[in-house]
C-alpha cells in the first residue's frame, strides 16, 4: 500500500503544481494517471501548442510547461502511479481514504485532491455493432504487449502517429500487416509516413485507403472483418487475427463519477468560498474537473485553486498545528531530498 | 456590436434561432456552447484545436464555408458520423457572410 498525506488523482498542470505548494508545508504527495506520462492534456494532446495566459510567461509551449513544473516539484519528491486509472474509493475508520486503480494498486491517504481535468483519457472505438463482443477475443484499442502479436495476422484502423508507428514495428512481428484509413492522407510524422510508404512498396504492410472496416465475423473469437472501400463502396473480406483500432483517444469522467460525489454538467462541484473541498469531507477537487459559480477552466485557476487546497488539507491533517504563510522569498523552498534554494542574502558591508 | 442569425439543430433535433456577434473572436462552437445548446463537457472538449470532434456539425445551408485546414480533414477523417457536408464548428469563425446560417449538431460519440 502506498502511503502519502495528499493523493492527487491527475497528473495535469494543476496537479502537478498541488505538489509544490503542499511541499512548502511540508506534506508528501502522491499521483495517479492513467496516461504513461505526466503532464495530462498537455502533454497527450497539445504539448507543441504555445499557451499565452501562464502570469509571467508571455508565451510557453504546453510541454515546456509541463517540464518546468516537473522541474519545480522535484524537491518534494512526488510518487507516481502512471498508466493506472483510479477505479474506487473506500474510506477507513481513521478517516483516511484508499483508492484502489484499475491495477489493484492501492493508495492510502488522509486527503485525496481530484485533478482530473476532463477525465480519464480512454480509447475512442469505432461504430460497430459487435465490436464489444470481440474485445480480447482479437479486439484490442491499444498494443501493451507487442509479442502477442508475433505471427498473427493483424489489422490496424487509423491515420494518425500510433497507426503508422505500430504497423512499423509490427510489420517484423506479425506475419501480416494491415493498415486501413478513411483517407489516402495520414497524420503523421514525416519520417514515419515515408516508412509506411517503403514497407508498402516491399509488401510487408498491406495498406487499403480509402476505406475503413464495418464489420467483424469469427465465431468466439475475431475471424475476419469486412473492410469497405470509402470511394467505390466494394466491399472485401480480410482474414485476421486481431484488429486494433487507434483512433485517438477521448476524456471521460469515468469510475470518479460513481464515488458519490455531487456532479453538475460533467464536473465536481466544490466549495470555492472557501477550499475547493467537494460534498465529501478529505475530497477536494481542483482544476477543469471542478465546477462553481463563475468556473473558469484555465491553468492559472487550477493553479490558484490547488494553492487554497494545500492549505485545507494542511489544516485537515494537523487540526491542531496553526500555520502561517511563508513566501518562498523569505523561507525559500527545502526540499525532502534536502536540497535548500533560498534567497541570496545582502551583503552587509561597510563602503568607506 | 452586429449580430447575424444562425439556425441550429441541437442533438435532440430541437430547432433554435440565435444571435450571433460578429465582433467577439467567436466560433461556431463557442456560440453553442454560450447558449447551452450541447451539456457541458460534451462540446468543445480540446477548447476548439481541432483536436476531438465533439463539435462536429452538419452544415445544412448553401453558406459558402472557408476552407478546412489540414487540421480539421484529419479530425474529421478520424470521427464518426462523418458526413459529406460535416465541420468542426471550433473552426468556423462567425463573420457577417454567414447570416442565415443552419447547422445540426452530429450525435456525441459514445
């Protein structure tokens, strides 16, 4: 079981910087995301976008971001749980809760602080009828682990970086490779649309375009799919073991929304008089994921907002300690690895 | 302050007629969404980037439409409920041509 004094459920820039401020009070955080990386949207979707409303930065791409704020928190030594999604939520007779991800990794914590911008971001699977049907009996929205697929044959639905990069790699594993896309474009890096192209030409992947798949046969598990051309309407049959459609992901409030908290137009209502806490005692919400009068989803509120959060937490865990706040001018910032920054101090000298 | 007029179609089919300024910085994404014609959370979800398609509309007038961008193509060949006459309402901006305007909201992905 992990333990720590705030656990933050979202990785994004809101919860990433709940870290430091909880940090200069000296309480320990811990993080889970269901994306591999921190950094949440930032990072997945628009980390190469400029953002012009971070107060002091006249201009900084979202990844940049992203790597200041994991530059910021690294004194306070933040533990993550990465690539699991928060499932459930169970509080203990001392108060504290544990929230359990899809894994089965546990989390103990006397505060949780919900960041979780729009949601989970989960795969978006296409319009067929049967499709649930087939999921891992063939079907599959994401490759983990790529040697499942050694001598199968499989078939790829998609246009963007993921579709091109894994029927590269997959065209040394699989015994075939299929790529259909709606288009003849492909969104991609350059270099791996050029790849896609050569292994083509050498027939190690099999690319059908226009054209995408409407419908799945096997008895039990994926047989075949039925794969119609988007400009002629012909249809043809495609044997295959597995299909993998990438087509992006999509954000949804998922599993958070069955943890009985108040909900209001697919957010987390909070109490923004006073410390973002939700109707829950020990739950708060912070960032695009909450919701109050005169919201506004923009990074510098998620920022103000898991500032005040730090503080109810503080308070919730030592009712009894009383706190002043310190700038970081005056206190600096003195990290649990023990590094210290503080402010230069003046010469005190006499000019003669 | 100039106002045109547009004609939208909400999910539930119900036919609305708003107002639309002109001098805002607005898209046609931004105009659904002040007037709540979509819940919250379900539209506009990358904040118009052109990078979901949860405002995907169905362009029903003869309204002569700026081009997409290459951005949206891609957006749009990755959706669903993709029709012929379907655009990104986050990449339509609301300038005084598109007076009398009529678009039909495209379902929400699932």
């Amino acid at each position: 079981m992990i333990k720590t004094d705030i656990l933050i459920i979202g990785a994004g820039p809101t919860g990433l910087f709940a870290v430091f401020e909880a940090g200069l009070l000296q309480l320990r955080c811990h993080l889970i995301d269901a994306l591999p990386q921190p950094g949440g949207q930032c990072a997945e979707i628009y980390p190469k976008k400029p953002i012009y409303d971070i107060p002091g930065f006249p201009e900084i791409l979202a990844g940049e971001l992203v790597d200041n704020l994991m530059e910021q928190i690294k004194p306070f030594q933040p533990g993550f749980t990465l690539g699991e999604r928060a499932e459930t939520i169970e509080k203990l007779e001392d108060g504290s809760f544990v929230v359990t991800t899809n894994k089965g990794t546990k989390h103990n914590a006397p505060v949780v602080a919900i960041a979780g911008g729009l949601g989970s971001f989960e795969p978006r699977k296409p319009l067929l009828g049967n499709l649930s049907r087939y999921e891992d009996k063939g079907v599959a929205y994401m490759i983990k682990e790529p040697e499942i697929y050694r001598n199968k044959k499989v078939l790829i639905a998609g246009g963007g970086d993921s579709a091109l990069d894994w029927s590269i790699f997959l065209a040394d594993v699989a015994e075939e490779v299929t790529l259909v896309h709606r288009r003849n474009e492909f969104r991609g890096a350059l270099d791996s649309v050029e790849k896609v192209q050569e292994l083509k030409n050498k027939g190690k992947i099999n690319l059908i375009t226009p054209a995408e798949v409407v419908a799945l046969h096997g008895a039990g598990k994926l047989e075949k799919v039925t794969v119609q051309r988007t400009d002629t309407e012909e249809e043809l049959e495609v044997e295959v073991d597995n299909f993998i459609p990438l087509f992006g992901l999509s954000p949804k409030l998922g599993p958070i929304a069955d943890w009985g908290l108040e909900i209001e137009k697919n957010a987390i209502k909070v109490d923004n008089s006073l410390d973002y806490q939700t109707n829950i005692p020990g739950i708060y919400a912070i960032g695009d994921v909450n919701t109050y009068p005169g919201k506004l989803k923009l990074i510098l509120c998620g920022f103000h907002e898991a500032t005040l959060m730090c503080q109810s937490a503080y308070q919730r865990i030592y009712p009894n300690k009383k706190y002043v706040m310190k700038y970081t001018t005056v206190g600096g910032v003195i990290g649990f690895d023990g590094s210290k920054k503080e402010a230069p101090k003046a010469v005190v000298k006499a000019i003669n | 302050m100039s106002d045109i007029k547009i004609k939208i179609t909400d999910r539930e089919g119900v036919l609305h007629e708003v107002d639309a300024p002109t001098d805002m910085n607005m898209n046609l994404m931004e105009v659904v969404r002040s007037y709540e014609l979509a819940p919250e959370g379900t539209i506009g979800i990358c904040g118009g980037m052109a990078m979901c398609a949860s405002c995907q509309c169905y362009i029903k007038s003869n309204h002569e439409l700026p081009e997409k961008s290459d951005d949206e193509e891609a957006m749009l060949a990755e959706a669903f409920f993709v029709e012929e006459n379907s655009r990104l309402g986050c990449q339509i901006h609301i300038t005084d041509d598109l007076d009398g305007l009529e678009v039909e909201l495209a379902p929400e992905e699932g």
